[in-house]
C-alpha cells in the first residue's frame, strides 16, 4: 500500500486512513494501522531513531515530560501484534512530508536514561522493530543479562527505580539495557574483534569513556563497541585501542609476552567502523590511550 522511498504529504495519510495529525506514534482507529513518524526532533533530548543495522531499527516511545510509560502509542506499539495492527513507518523529509520507509514488526523494547523537555531525568523506552518479513537473527531473551532475567516479567510492566536506586542509574539495568541491546543490534550480535556471538557475554564498551562523555555521546550508538570480556577489560583500561583502519594498537604498559598470553595477537582488526566509530575513536586515543 505504500512504496518504499516514496515522498508522501502527511495530512493525506490520515485523510485516507486516519489517526493522529500531530503525534509520533498514530494509531488509527478506522483501520488496523499505526503510523510511526521520525525526524530530527529527538536529537535536542539526546536520542535518535535510527537502523542498528539492515533488518533493526530503533524508535524512541513517546512522552515528553517524566517517565515515558507503556500506555497509549507506546502500548499500541508493543501490543501491535496482539491487536492485529500493522506498523508502517514514515521519516520526515520536510514540513509535512514525509518519506515511507518499512513496515515493521515488533522485536524488544527496553529503557534508557534521558532527559526529559525539562530537562529533568527521566526513564525513556526504545522500541526495536524487524523490518517486515526480515527474520529475527536473534531473539530478545538472548540480549538478556543473567541478574536481569531472573524475573520474569511482562515487557510492557515496567519496573522503576526508587530514588535511592536513581542515584545509581548509569549502572543499572534500567539506565543500560537499551543501550546495550542497540550496540548487540549495531554489531550484528557478534564481538568486533572476535566474532564471537553469543550476546549474553558480550559487553557494550563506550569508546569515549561514560565518565568523560555529554549526555549525547553516552547514547551515541556510534560511541559504542561491541567487544568479547577480554578485549573490553583492555580496552576499558586504554590498554588496548584502534587505529581508523580498525587496526589494533598495544599499549607499552603489558609485554608482548603477556599479551600473547591471554589471546591477543596484535593482528587484530575490526572492518565495520563507522565514520562515527573513528570519530569516537580518535577522541580516545588522544585523550586516554597508553596514558598512565
């Protein structure tokens, strides 16, 4: 019914199958449709709607003020296939004009820490959707860190912190989990380096360190590799970085002995980086490699 890449004025989608003029997520009450419209609006609150690769793309729930919750859009959402609702998705070209993207299925959702219109802190939701008739490489319980799934739990019911436990977000589940499953997405559920795959080991490592980055940078899925424990654990520690040409670089402060013998080679390469991942990079090897 709609022709990817193909420009289309928005008013004309609800005068022919209803919904919403003015919200993100439209939910059509005259036909089993809901329209999903992104644009570069979220980028001033610190997010962005994006492909994590081919088949993924993530979208940021709705709510501009506190925290977003799993009700009205966001419910429709996630509960789309339940209600036998389809999701089209629209990304915005100009004023009232928007270009058709995909169908999409639902696959996850999880939630994030942002900053709401106000700028007060707040628990936002990131949805990930297949692309429609793409088969899922992975399911969302494989993305699922053990002290995270020993619950089981609704994917709509969510869980927030006291206040106590706000302190603490950055390293909470609630603060990371849709970080970490957009970086699992980004790197195709394998290690940069290693290709090994299963998720539920695989660490999110931010290039530029969470304690040095903008609020931007700390959800920039370009600021994120995904790494296997024993590169990341050097890699936290500058103890190893990345040439632009995704080559390994060694610090002087382990020996070539030592390194051989946990497993690294220093022919190592990573061969996806993006022009944000290089970015990134050289801001860390300026800033935090081989510095002790």
């Amino acid at each position: 019914m709609f022709i990817s890449n193909k420009i289309y004025k928005r008013s004309d989608i609800h005068d022919q199958y209803g919904g919403s003029r003015q919200h993100g997520i439209s939910s059509s009450a005259q036909q089993p449709y809901i329209f999903i419209f992104s644009g570069s609006q979220g980028s001033q609150h610190g997010y962005k709607d994006q492909w994590m690769n081919d088949t993924v793309y993530s979208y940021t729930g709705e709510g501009q003020v506190g925290d977003m919750k799993f009700t009205k859009g966001n419910l429709a959402l996630m509960e789309h296939r339940n209600q036998g609702k389809r999701v089209f998705l629209f990304e915005y070209v100009n004023r009232g004009y928007v270009r058709f993207e995909s169908e999409l299925e639902i696959n996850d959702a999880d939630f994030f820490e942002t900053s709401d219109r106000n700028g007060d802190l707040r628990i936002g939701i990131k949805f990930f959707f297949n692309r429609i008739g793409a088969r899922p490489l992975i399911r969302p319980e494989q993305m699922q860190l053990d002290f995270a799934a020993d619950t089981p739990r609704d994917k709509y019911e969510i869980i927030l912190p006291n206040s106590t436990e706000r302190e603490g977000l950055v390293t909470s589940r609630v603060g990371q989990g849709a970080y970490r499953k957009g970086i699992i997405h980004r790197w195709n559920y394998q290690c940069a380096v290693t290709q090994f795959s299963d998720p539920k080991i695989l660490i999110a490592s931010h290039i530029v360190p969470w304690k040095d980055a903008s609020d931007e940078q700390r959800l920039d899925v370009d600021n994120g590799i995904l790494l296997s424990p024993t590169y990341d654990a050097l890699f936290d520690r500058h103890l190893i970085s990345f040439e632009n040409s995704g080559k390994i670089l060694l610090s002087d402060q382990i020996t070539w002995e030592d390194y051989k013998k946990i497993g690294v080679t220093g022919k190592e390469v990573i061969n996806s980086l993006s022009l944000g991942n290089k970015k990134y990079l050289e801001k860390h090897n300026e800033n935090h490699f081989n510095k002790h």
